[in-house]
C-alpha cells in the first residue's frame, strides 16, 4: 500500500513531506491527470453517452483542481474559517503526526472508508517546518489564535542529525538511488 518512492506519484509525495515548500510542478499534475481523465471519458462514454460522459469528466476535472488548490492553501495561507481550519489541522497531523493517517485532505470520507482517518488533537509542528503563516515572525512563536491547533517541537542536536539522515532516506527514495550505509 505505501510506495515509498517506487512510482512518480510516491517520490513527488515522499518530496512533498521532506521539503517544506515543495509541491509537483503543475504541468506534472496535468501529465498524470490527462491520462486518468482520457480514461474515465472512454468509460463513462460507455456507460452513458459522450454528452453524459463529458459532463461527467469536466466535474471529476473541477473536484481535482479544487482539491489542490485547497492543498496549497492549506500549507500557503493561515485559517479563515471551521472548514480552513479542519483541513488545515488534518492535512498536518498527516504530515507530522502519523503519515500513514488522514490522506484525504479535503474529506475525510475515504479516510473513514478506509479507516486511516484519526483525530489530530493538537498538531505538534518541526520548527523547521513551520508553515509561514502558523509564527509571529517577530516572536517565533505561534500566533496565540493558533495556539490550541498548534505547537512547535524545537529540535535538539540528535535530532536535527536524524532529520538529516531521514531526508538523506527520501532523497534517496525519490532519486532511486540506495541510502548511504
């Protein structure tokens, strides 16, 4: 079930948690979109006609567009209301919390299908991956109205030196090469 860097779609996944700012280029998402999207008409074609199809394909197309930009802004921009916020403390406890849970980052519909999906609580954040607008830049700390959302966790020495080597890992996984020993 977990790639970990065997296909396109995994290694730009594993990149997305390893680097803060990293997101696939758009023209990446259109390349591996156009192809699902293709499909999908042939088949929908014929189980109901080109026009039914058609129409079908555009709202699967208009839900994925949706669906990342929401995920960009979760990580680009601060809460603005109940639902922003339920995205945005789901979307983090997946990325520094437990991975392997709440993978949907706009429903968690197929998490609970699935039954990947776990209640965040408050997110503990990595320092270094602090999302711009989760600090006071003066301060460092996070902004008071994000406090029961979010902590921080500084790193100690040994820590940062086992980041590094769990990003030596997924450079690794996405490059194809084997970790150093």
């Amino acid at each position: 079930m977990f790639l970990r860097g065997r296909t396109a779609f995994s290694k730009e996944h594993l990149r997305h948690h390893a680097q803060k700012d990293f997101f696939a280029p758009a023209w990446k998402k259109a390349a591996a979109a156009i192809p699902v999207f293709a499909a999908l008409l042939g088949l929908f074609t014929l189980v109901g006609g080109l026009a039914n199809a058609a129409a079908l394909t555009a709202g699967f197309a208009l839900m994925y567009i949706t669906y990342e930009v929401i995920h960009r802004r979760a990580h680009t921009h601060g809460p603005t209301g109940p639902y922003s916020r339920w995205v945005r403390r789901n979307h983090f406890s997946h990325h520094f919390q437990n991975p392997r849970r709440n993978f949907g980052v706009t429903t968690p519909l197929f998490d609970m299908l699935l039954r990947t999906h776990a209640a965040p609580g408050q997110v503990v954040v990595p320092e270094r991956y602090a999302m711009r607008w989760l600090c006071d830049p003066d301060t460092g700390e996070v902004w008071p109205h994000l406090a029961r959302d979010y902590a921080l966790r500084r790193a100690s020495k040994p820590e940062l030196r086992a980041q590094e080597d769990y990003r030596e890992e997924l450079r690794a996984a996405y490059s194809g090469a084997p970790p150093q020993a």
